[in-house]
C-alpha cells in the first residue's frame, strides 16, 4: 500500500462535525419542507407521484459512481490523497450513466405513459449527481461537516429557484425538475470550493484508479441494492394501477428524511474508525443520533395530521402511513450505526494487496442486505396484490413491510459484528439513554394537549400554528433532558466552550 502522508479521518472532530452538520440539518429541515409544500400544493397527487419516480429512476443510474465514491474515504481518511483520481473517474462514468438514464425513462415513459420531455430534462441530475457523490465522499474523509452545509445549500437554492418557476410562473413538474438542477449545480461549486485544499494536493493516479476498476464488484454490488430496492415504487404501481399510494409513499419518505438527519453523524464515525478504529465513538454518535431525533420523530407520531396537512390536505388520509414510516426512522438509526461501525473495522482491503474481498464485512454486510431486500420486496409485491383494490391499506401494508426490513438487518448486522471482531455494543447503555429521551418527550406530548392544532386548507395559519408549538415542544424536551442527563450536560458544557473561544477568536 502506499504510505500514508497525512491521516486526514484523525484530524476529523466527531461532536463538532456533527453539532455543525445537526444545525444545518435544522435549517434544512425548513428549507427542504417549504420545497415539498410548494410542489405537493402546486402539482396534482399524479404528477406528485411522477416526481417521485423521476427520483427513482435517476437512482437507477447512480451505481456506477460507487466506483469511486465507495474508495475515496477509505483512501484520504487513511492518508492516501486520491481526490483528483475520484474527480477524473466522476466525470467520466457520468456519461455512462447518463447513456443508461435515457434508456431507463424512454421505456418507463412508454409503459407507464409518463412525459417523455420532463423525464428527459432530469437527464442533467444525473451528471451533477455524479460529481457531487465524489465531493461528498472526499468531505467525508477530512471534513464531514461541509456535507451539512452543502445539504442546506441544495435545500436554500430549491426554494429560491422554485419559487418563481413552481409558484410563480406555475411550471409544474418542468419547474420542480429545473429547480432541483439549479440547485445541484450551486452545491456543486460549493463543494468544489471548500474541498479545493485537498483536491490540489492531490494528483491523479492511474494505478489507483486500476485498482479502483479491479475492486469495484464490491461497491457496484452494494450499490445495486440501491436500485433494487427502488423497484418497491415499480412493484406497487404495477400490481395497484395508481400513482396515489406512491404519493403516499412519497409524502412519508419525505418526513422520514427529516428526522434521519442526525445519520449526518455516520461519516464521520465512518472517518473516525477508519483511521482509529476506537469503537468507543459509537457510543457517542449513539447518543447524537437519538438524542436529536427523538422529538422530531415524537412530533410527528402526535401530530401526524396537522402536519400532513401543511403538505396537502388530501395527504390527511394517510396519516397513520406516515406515523410508520416514521417510527421506523428510530430503527434506520441503529442499522446506520452498525453498517458504519462494521466497515469503518475492516482493515484487511487495506492491510493486504491480494486479500480475498468476499472474506470481508465489505461484502458480507450488502449481501445480508441484499437478503433482506429481496423479503421486503417479495412480501410488499404479495400483500399489493392481496389488497390492492385499497389503496390505504396497500400503504399501511407498505409502512409495515418497511419497518420489518430494519429489524431483520439489526439482528443479523449485530450477529456478523461479534462473529467477525468480537465486538458487542453495549445494548444496556443505550437503552438507559432511550429511556432518558422518553421521559425527555413527555414534554412534547404535554404541549400536544395544551395547545392543540386541527388539520386545516389554508396553510398559513397551519404554519403559524405549528410554529408556535416548535420551541415550546424543542424547550421542554431539552430541558428535562438537560437535568436528567449527565452526557447532555457535558455536551452543553462543551458546546458553550467551543462557542466562547470561536467568539473570542472572532473578536481578537
């Protein structure tokens, strides 16, 4: 192996990365919501449902670039700078990739009747996708915090590119599409800004980049998973006939991405393990990860109506879809946090040239995934058929289905973790902290009934409502936790330090 000059994954600060990466998510979460609003109220539920499977089948075309976005981590964070040789590979299989979009949507146009023109246009997200996945995996390495920031960007410039295309000029699914490119293009150059050190410290590595190629069955195959686990949206338009339970889907998906937001923690446990290989950084990240997405995923659970709402009155209906799409968020969590801790051990692809990659975790956690894609999927495409003259209930089904896909890869990626390393996680400590994150929520539920909303058309009110009950909910759960918690008051402790001495700074 090459050796190392600078271990960029040491330097990583794992609490201030991911405070950092939480406020941005935070902003975000706004953001990304006043975004969805604005095209849930502005498309109809079918061109809704559309979007969504634009989404996916921009997906589709993603695998290739784990060629390089799988390597980059594991090589800067360990010492070895392949930013550049990332960079030429991105560039080059994006136009692969892009040969195999268009084929993609010219037959799901065809067999599912869907615009030719704006699936098309979506063809330049899958260019700037590519080279956003390798910055993002180069920030991973030395930097996880400009993740944070770049998500926030891409959220900001959304709204401000699809307020006069969605709103204004009523584009519909062309301005939705045309706003989403505006907006990868500006984090883009973002990106290419604040990783500009590191890239111009790095030369590009033919030799690397062979090896990359030689390697690449291991995160192609992970990849793939991705792909095929977007064939839930296929299976169920196929067997039900209707774009509306993918609207649902789609709506759900959209609030559980805000309540994972503290999986922004994983890279960089990921660049922690990997150049330290200190499993007692999971404990930390933990905490972090639950400690901020214990409320949200509360708030939703209590006021999955209103919130819907907000969406789209129509979305009402499927408010329990939405509270186990939500619930299974906490599960998701803990998947992250062992898939992260599994491979940031693995030491033998770096350790030895002629090592036998099936013997790793790098091939033995996507194929327990792989397994439990393939229940999910088989059981979602027999329950669609069972009832699929029900929309709801093939969503419910749908949630359920979801949720019992993370329990099967919590029991097996535990089993594998101690097989392999000997390592268990301390289960008793997290469940004493899961038990201080409940009593911190009982808060939440109080001011539930204290102030209670209704589900209503007009959506500034709604707002308004739901704002008032935002810092009020977010004061009582942090501040019983704060007496409760003895790492909540030393993170307090150290959070207030760090921000004396940036402000000191600033004022020197």
């Amino acid at each position: 192996m090459t050796t190392p000059n600078k271990v960029y994954g040491a330097s990583v600060r794992l609490r201030y990365s991911v405070t950092v990466n939480f406020l941005f998510r935070i902003l975000s979460m706004f953001a990304s919501l006043l975004f969805v609003v604005m095209v849930t109220r502005r498309l109809p539920v079918d061109e809704f449902g559309i979007w969504t499977m634009i989404l996916k089948y921009v997906n589709y075309t993603l695998p290739l670039s784990v060629i390089f976005a799988y390597w980059l981590p594991r090589t800067i964070s360990r010492g070895i700078n392949t930013a550049k040789t990332g960079l030429m590979l991105a560039v080059a299989l994006s136009f692969v990739a892009l040969a195999g979009y268009v084929v993609v949507v010219y037959m799901a146009s065809t067999y599912f009747e869907q615009p030719l023109i704006p699936l098309l246009l979506a063809a330049i997200i899958v260019l700037e996708n590519y080279i956003n996945q390798c910055l993002y995996a180069i920030s991973t390495a030395h930097a996880p915090q400009y993740i944070g920031f770049a998500q926030f960007t891409l959220r900001v410039l959304q709204v401000i590119l699809g307020f006069p295309l969605v709103v204004f000029y009523r584009w519909g699914l062309y301005g939705v599409v045309l706003s989403t490119i505006g907006a990868r293009m500006g984090v883009l150059l973002l990106l290419l800004l604040v990783n500009y050190k590191v890239i111009s410290e790095s030369k590009i590595d033919f030799k690397v980049a062979k090896s990359w190629f030689k390697k690449s069955w291991i995160p192609i195959y992970e990849s793939l998973l991705s792909v095929l686990l977007a064939l839930d949206v296929l299976i169920v338009r196929s067997i039900v006939g209707s774009e509306e339970p993918i609207a649902y889907y789609g709506v759900s998906i959209s609030l559980m991405g805000l309540m994972i937001f503290s999986t922004q923690a994983a890279p960089a446990l990921y660049a922690r393990l990997l150049a330290k290989r200190d499993v007692r950084d999971v404990v930390d990240v933990f905490w972090l990860m639950y400690m901020l997405s214990f409320p949200m995923v509360v708030g939703v659970l209590i006021h999955a109506e209103t919130i819907l709402a907000v969406y789209n009155i129509k979305y009402v209906v499927a408010s329990h879809v939405a509270r186990i799409f939500s619930a299974s968020s906490l599960l998701l969590l803990l998947v992250s946090i062992l898939g992260t801790t599994l491979k940031g051990l693995e030491v033998r692809d770096y350790t030895s040239e002629d090592v036998n990659l099936r013997e790793t975790v790098l091939f033995k956690v996507p194929t327990l995934n792989f397994l439990s894609i393939i229940i999910y999927l088989s059981s979602l495409a027999i329950l669609s058929r069972l009832f699929h003259h029900d929309v709801l209930a093939v969503s419910l089904l749908w949630g359920i289905t979801y949720c019992s896909r993370f329990v099967f890869l919590i029991v097996t990626l535990n089993w594998l973790l101690k097989r392999e390393f000997s390592v268990s996680l301390p289960y008793g400590l997290f469940l004493k902290y899961i038990s201080r994150f409940l009593v911190a929520s009982i808060g939440i539920v109080a001011v539930k009934f204290a102030f209670p909303i209704e589900p209503q058309i007009s959506i500034y009110p709604l707002l308004k409502d739901l704002a008032l009950i935002v810092l009020p909910s977010a004061l009582a759960y942090f501040s019983t936790l704060y007496v409760i918690d003895p790492k909540m008051r030393e993170f307090v402790k150290a959070a207030w330090s760090h921000a004396s001495s940036f402000f000191d700074r600033f004022q020197g």
